[in-house]
C-alpha cells in the first residue's frame, strides 16, 4: 500500500488557505484504535507552523465513520505534514484499520479566512 496521498485541486491552489474533509470508514474492529490514533495527532498537527484548522469528528449517524476537516495555510505546509514520519506510518498501514480507502474532498475556500495568513518563511525566501 503506498504512502501517497495525490494533493487535489490545480496549481493556481498551491497557495493557501489550502483545504479538506477526509472521510475514514474504520473496521468496525478497529474503530476504537483507530479513533485513539486519529485523536492522537490532533494536538502535533495543530501545532505544525503551518496548520490553520484541524479537526477530528465521529459521524454520529454512521457507526465507525470518523471525518477530520483541515486547513492549511498552503499545499506545501500540507505536503510538509504529510512527510512528516508518524503521518507516513499511518498512511502505511491505513488499511489495517480501514473497510476502504480514506476519502479525501478538496474544498475551495470561498469566504475569507477569519485571520491573517502569516507567510511561511520558505514562501518569503522565494519570492
């Protein structure tokens, strides 16, 4: 099973906010795991530089359905989180915990961000 996660929406969306629903249908015998894990990241991922918004939810009308909503404040801090080793060992072994693939909606942000956006210092260097 590969690691790769294909970053939707076009080159003009590279910059940010950058967005997405993600939808995981757990096993049923492993939803409590995979809800502990999943839960797990939620306090690193939101202390990533980049991360603007990152939440966690359990679907409360479908059983071992968990959706986490993300915000980034552009592609490349998305492909930065993404990289990151505990990200990568979870999209190795997704499927031990998955009834089928993680579903991911790219959302295109059409109201105003509520905050400023602080660009990253890479994004700065390479203007």
């Amino acid at each position: 099973m590969t690691a790769a996660i294909t970053l939707g929406g076009s080159d003009n969306d590279a910059m940010g906010p950058y967005a997405l629903v993600g939808f995981a249908h757990a096993l049923p015998e492993k939803s409590t795991d995979l809800a502990a894990l999943l839960l797990s990241f939620v306090a690193p991922t939101r202390a990533e530089e980049g991360c603007l918004e990152y939440h966690f939810h359990a679907d409360k009308n479908t059983p071992h359905l968990f959706v986490f909503y993300e915000v980034w404040r552009s592609q490349q801090d998305l492909q930065a989180h993404l990289a990151l080793p505990h990200m990568q060992a979870f999209l190795e072994t997704r499927m031990t915990y998955l009834s089928r693939d993680l579903q991911i909606h790219w959302l295109a942000m059409h109201s105003s961000y509520p905050r400023e956006i602080k660009p990253s210092v890479a994004s700065d260097t390479n203007r």
